[in-house]
C-alpha cells in the first residue's frame, strides 16, 4: 500500500524569491524557506510555477537529517550546491554528492535522502512535472 502525498496537500510551498539587492542576484539567505514536514528540513520555489509543474526547487536539509524511503511519480534532476548530499537506492547502497557531481532519480524509484554535514545540505531539484512525494505505508498489525 502507498500513500501519495501531492505538492499542493502535502506542504505547502509559496513562490519564495527574495527581493534581489540589485535587480537580478538573489541570496538563499533571503529566501522564505518553508517547512517541508520534517523537522530541520525547508524547501522554497526559487523560480517557476508549481501549478504548472515547471517550479525549480531548493530543498534545505540540517546536518543529520534524513528523509525516509519514499519515491516520486515524475524523474527528478538534482544537485548539491552546499553540503554533502546523500542518495540511498532502494537496496540501501548510499552515495555521497557534493558539487562536482549531479543526480537523476527516475519515477517511482524508491530511494531516500541524508545530510551527511558538517554543513546543512542545500539541493536544487527540477521534476519533470509536478512534485509529490509517496511514503510506502508501513503494513498494518492484526488485532
């Protein structure tokens, strides 16, 4: 059993470009991050629009934080742009991204995700559509 959780249910996110000091250069530090429903992780749109699946994402994870197994329903391009980034397949096999590299997690891949730290993870992710988020349910016990 799945449980799918959608962009627009599950957290929502506004449109969060901070205002550009000079018209076109804008800092993370001045983005409106937004909770992403874990604690020491945020996320925020950084350009796009998430109705029509075209949003580019930052996702901010803490040192340490770790986001369960979980898949989306649309390919996802991503990279580190601070901290050390990593990916976890469904078989547990965990590589560490930092800058010098890149990821593609293809639909309804099961994978997960941690901040490896010292330093918080700040990733860039674009899906090919919209964003959601699938949770495999955890079997329910008998009586």
């Amino acid at each position: 059993m799945l449980k799918r959780i959608t962009a627009a249910l599950a957290l929502t996110a506004v449109a969060t470009l901070a205002q550009a000091q000079d018209g076109h250069v804008f800092k993370l530090d001045q983005v409106a991050w937004q909770p992403a429903g874990l604690k020491g992780a945020e996320m925020a749109v950084l350009w796009g629009d998430e109705a029509k699946g075209n949003a580019v994402w930052a996702f901010r994870l803490q040192p340490g934080v770790a986001i369960p197994p979980h898949l989306h329903t649309k390919d996802y391009w991503g990279f580190a742009i601070q901290g050390q980034w990593a990916h976890i397949d469904g078989h547990g096999h965990t590589v560490v991204t930092g800058q010098d590299a890149f990821v593609r997690i293809r639909a309804n891949e099961l994978h997960a995700d941690r901040c490896v730290g010292p330093q918080a993870c700040i990733n860039i992710i674009q899906f090919d559509g919209s964003r959601d988020i699938v949770f495999p349910e955890a079997p329910k016990k008998a009586p």
